[in-house]
C-alpha cells in the first residue's frame, strides 16, 4: 500500500505542475492575443485546480508515513499513527489500520469494531482541498458561460 501511496503521491504533483503550467499558458496567450472572453476565470480554475491537487498530495505523503510507520517492527502495537493523545484507552484495542482517501487519514480499527482517526493529516488539509476544488469547478463553469455569453454577442453583432 505504501508503493501505491507513493505512486499517487507522484501523479498528483505532475497534476499540479501541469494544471498550474496550463494556467500560466492561458495568461500569457491572453496578452498575445489581447481579451479573450473568460481567460482569467480559465486561468484561476487550472491554478485553484493546482493547488487543490498539490494540497492533495501533501496529504498523500502525510498519510504514506502513517501508512509506513504502522507496518510492523518493534513497539508497533498498537500502530503508532494511532497512539494519540486523549486515545490511550482506545488505542490499547486497536486491531488493525487503513487508509481513507475522502477524505485523506489514517483510521485506526478497534476490536469491538469502531474505529477512529489518527492526527497524522492535519485538520486544514481535507477542508482546504475541498474549497480549492469547489473554487476550481465554480471558475471553470464562470470561464464557459463567460466564453458563452461573449460569442453570443459576436454572433449578434455580427449578424446586423
């Protein structure tokens, strides 16, 4: 599971480079071509999609070390990702490990078939990751109607 964390971890940085490269594309053909309808909300979603996705990945890595550090060895018992403050009592019954991609952590499975959280993704990770996407999705979609609205205007400025 590590390898496959690793390996997600190094597809959604390539993301993020190229998503933040697209966005960085799009400003500057902006300028070369002069106003383009929509290019700027274009450029916001690829940045705010970038940064959605490296925040993604910084989770990813987080929970590949809790993922690393709970595979067996001397004083792993119970998985030390799970040993928190305030968890004493509960981590003395935890049975096993796993890793929850949405949102991104390290749950810690008890015997009597609970389980729980470990603070190995800090608390802003999940929220920012979503606000970042959201912000992406909502730019995109303004980018098209902007782009929409504009050509609708050509059209009928076009048509006189």
């Amino acid at each position: 599971m590590f390898l496959v964390l690793l390996l997600l971890v190094l597809i959604a940085v390539v993301t993020a480079v190229g998503l933040a490269g697209h966005g960085a594309s799009v400003l500057g053909s902006r300028r070369a071509r002069g106003r383009a309808a929509g290019a700027p909300l274009h450029a916001l979603a690829a940045f705010a999609g970038a940064a959605a996705v490296a925040m993604y990945a910084w989770g990813l890595l987080l929970v590949a070390g809790a993922e690393m550090s709970s595979d067996g060895g001397a004083g792993s018992a119970p998985a030390p990702p799970c040993r928190m403050p305030g968890y004493e009592e509960r981590a003395l019954h935890v049975v096993g490990g796993s890793v929850s991609f949405l949102p991104l952590g390290f749950v810690c499975e008890t015997s009597d078939g609970g389980d729980y959280t470990s603070d190995d993704v800090p608390g802003y990770v999940n929220p920012a990751v979503a606000v970042l996407a959201l912000s992406a999705a909502a730019s995109a979609v303004a980018a098209g109607y902007a782009t929409e609205l504009r050509a609708r205007a050509e059209a009928r400025d076009g048509g006189r």
